[in-house]
C-alpha cells in the first residue's frame, strides 16, 4: 500500500479529503493505507479516480502512474 500513501501525499491530499473524494470513511482509508485492511474492486476504483491514476498503478501492475485513457459518457 506504499503507492497509495506516496500518491497521496504527492497531490498534497490528507486521509480526510480521500473520504470527502471517494466516499471511504476516514478510518477505513487509514487501514486501507497502511495495509490492515484491503479494498474492494469499487474502492480501488474511486480512489484511482481519486489520485488521479489506474488501478494496475494502485496494484503495482504498471510502473506507469499515468492513468490509461478514459472514455468520455
């Protein structure tokens, strides 16, 4: 969970703009954060939208942080 840490921090986010961005309880996202908790397919998608990254980067998949290209609804 190193990434997410690191990626949050980067965009100078605190865990309380995390749960007002995805919808995560702040105590959630700490757990989450540092690794006693994991997150399901749906938070791991709010937080990449989040960050503004894939969730490959958040899984350590890609080395690439740049989020893929999104399709415009």
């Amino acid at each position: 969970m190193g990434r997410l840490k690191e990626l949050r921090e980067k965009r100078g986010y605190t865990q309380v703009k995390m749960q007002m961005l995805t919808g995560i309880d702040q105590s959630d996202y700490s757990k989450i954060e540092n690794g006693k908790r994991y997150y399901t397919f749906e938070q791991c998608k709010r937080i990449a939208l989040a960050l503004d990254t894939s969730m490959d980067y958040l899984a350590g998949l890609t080395k690439e942080e740049k989020p893929y290209p999104r399709s415009v609804k």
